[in-house]
C-alpha cells in the first residue's frame, strides 16, 4: 500500500470556481465520479506545486536508505551464498532461511528505489506498467519472506519438541520453497487487476497518479494483513513458546536426575527466540496501524492535515518493512552456529559479523581420572547444538 494512492483517495480540496472534490474515502465511491468528469484544464492545480521535494530531504532520505541497501544486499547474498556452497548446510531449516534471503535480497536491491520514487515526486512517475507491478511486487516478496518465516518456525519446533519426528523432509521442503512463491504471487494478482495509472491536465500541471478500487481492494488489505502480520506471528508466538516450555521442562528434569545438572544454554535460546518475535512486531505491525487508520478514514469526512499524519505512518512503516528484510539474515544467521561461522567467514559478511574467539582445549587423559572425578563428567545434552 503506497502514499500517494491514499493521499488521491483522501485529500478533499476546494477548487476554484466553486467546483468540489467529493469525500474519496467514501467506501462505495472509490475515486468519485463526480469530479473525475469534471474538465480540469479550466482550472489551475487546486494545490502547492513543488514536483520534488527539497535536496537536504532527498539527501537526508536517501542516506537512510543507503545502509539498508549494502546490508541487506550483503548479508541476504552472503548468507545464501553460504547455504550453497556448503553441502552441510543444505538442511530443510536453511533452505527456508535462504528462500527467505531471495526474497528480502529483491526487497532490499529494488524496494527503497520504488519507496523513494514514490516520496521524492509530488507526480507518480513509474507509469501504468509500475502502477500495476510495484504493488504486486514488493508485496508478493513480502509474503514469500513471512511465509518461509512461518516454515521455520514449524520445522524448528518440530525437531527440539517432537524429536524430529514431524521434521520437514528435503522434497517436502523443496515443494514448499516453490509453493510460497506461487502462493505469493496469487495473493499479489488484485494489485494488478485493480490499480490504475491517471493522467489529469490543469491549466498550469499535468497531474499524474496511481490509484486503486477501494470498494475490491479494500476487504483485500485486510486479508493481506492477516497472511503477512497475524497469522506468522501467532505461528512464531505458538512455535517458540512451545519450543521454551520444552527447554524449561529438560532442565527440572535434568535437575531432578541423579546427577543434576543446569541447562545453561536455556537464557540464550529465550533470548534469540524473543528478539525474532520482537523484530518482527516492531517492523511489520506498523503496516497493519495503516491499514486500521486508513479503514477510519474510508469512514470519515476528509479533514485538513491528515495528510500529514498518514504520510508518517506510511514512511515509517513502509521504512521498517524494508530495514526488516535487511536484519532478518543477519538475525537467523547467527541464531544458528553453522550459519554464523559461514557468515563470519565470507568476504561479503565478515565485517557485519563478530567472530568467536575459538579456545584451545586441553587434552584429557583418562588414565589420571579416579572414579569420583568421572562420576563429575555429564553427557551432553542434545539441544545444545
């Protein structure tokens, strides 16, 4: 969902000659035809004409964008460089992380110059063909990247709390990397079908928009919200949970054993598992916000300056799915070793990623160690790799 679509649904302007627009945020209106048969070229451009927004804010913006292009680029093709080159790594967990990677690498390389073409010119500027495709596809990536966020959550409960019996098998995976992308693009179709390129000539500007039918559409937000936000999110919150509760209850029985012991490695999994579902809120839920505001406003009589206040719910929301895309490889890399050792080894990723230092361990002789010192030595758990 772009700006300048809602801001040609919403703002309500009085034009000269006593000519006015009629509320866009009318859900049986869409677009109202009252003023769309109006001849505009009698009339000057009802608002301010800047075409492109001042330089210290396109230099500003766009060095704010920069660094989640190289991250992301870097990490999202250092990381799935890594899972190819590798035969070890090829497991169904890293498949679907390395889908996920594909799908945030186009977000990050062409997403922010879509999101910066659509900032930048007060006139849409793509044409008819980028009306129709920016849409689907930004969107279509998008739920590619959650939908595989969704799979990883479902593979990784399946190996630590049903003891890989459920696991996700390698075809089963493969079919799975392929029917997120079909899904994707099916979901994506309606902003192809029913987005539309205008061109509007004033007296003084020829006004160019892009602009969309609320009345089909609309339900479709809503739908798009549930599938890209809710659903892997309440899938994450059950997974990872569970995946906690199943920890807690290894360690009071290690505890309660013979020989008790401490899973100390249970804090950094509740800590890894809780900053994943945390970046995720933080970064996607901001797009549902605009969904909600811009369902109140469908509602409402257009007043002046909410313009403004959808602008920054647009930009900050649009900005956090995107840097979203860029932290993701880095997040699921290093929440698992193998992949951060590949990471912290490729000229791509070394310098994002902070290699541990490897100890030397001293060799044990076995001989030297009397009963009571090898009653002390205990099995190492098999959820701590």
């Amino acid at each position: 969902m772009d700006f300048w679509i809602l801001l040609n649904e919403s703002s309500t302007v009085d034009m000269q000659q006593s000519i006015r627009m009629k509320n866009p945020f009318d859900a049986n209106l869409g677009r109202s035809t009252e003023w769309e048969n109006v001849d505009t070229s009698k009339y000057p451009f009802p608002s301010e004409i800047w075409v492109i927004r001042s330089t210290w804010e396109v230099i500003l913006k766009i060095a704010s964008v920069l660094p989640i292009m190289v991250i992301g680029s870097l990490a999202n093709g250092g990381l799935i460089y890594s899972v190819i080159k590798q035969k070890s790594l090829h497991t169904a967990t890293n498949l679907l992380i390395a889908n996920m990677c594909v799908a945030d690498f186009g977000t990050c390389l062409i997403g922010p110059w879509m999101f910066l073409c659509y900032d930048f010119f007060q006139n849409y500027i793509l044409g008819d063909v980028g009306c129709r495709l920016d849409g689907a596809f930004v969107h279509a990536l998008t739920l590619v990247a959650v939908f595989n966020l969704s799979g990883i959550s479902y593979n990784r409960v399946s190996a630590i709390v049903f003891n890989r019996s459920n696991k996700l098998s390698l075809r089963t995976t493969c079919i799975m990397l392929v029917f997120t992308w079909i899904s994707a693009m099916v979901v994506a179709i309606p902003l192809i079908c029913f987005r539309h390129y205008h061109e509007r000539q004033w007296i003084n500007y020829l006004e160019t928009y892009c602009t969309e039918d609320t009345v089909l559409v609309y339900p479709y937000w809503h739908i798009f919200a549930g599938l890209s936000v809710w659903a892997p999110l309440g899938i994450m919150a059950i997974c990872y949970s569970a995946i906690l509760i199943k920890i807690d209850r290894y360690e009071s029985q290690a505890l309660r054993s013979k020989y008790p012991i401490v899973v100390k490695y249970k804090g950094r999994v509740a800590q890894v598992l809780a900053l994943i579902v945390l970046v995720f809120i933080l970064c996607r839920v901001p797009f549902t916000a605009l969904i909600i505001r811009r369902a109140q406003l469908l509602k409402e009589t257009s007043k002046a300056g909410q313009e403004e206040t959808l602008y920054l719910l647009w930009y900050s929301s649009r900005y956090l799915i995107l840097a979203n895309a860029a932290i993701n490889p880095l997040l699921y890399g290093c929440s698992s070793s193998s992949l951060r050792k590949e990471l912290a080894s490729c000229p791509a990723t070394a310098w994002l990623i902070r290699k541990k230092k490897e100890h030397e361990s001293k060799p044990c002789n076995v001989s030297h160690l009397n009963p009571q010192n090898v009653r002390d030595l205990q099995p190492r758990s098999p959820c701590a790799s």
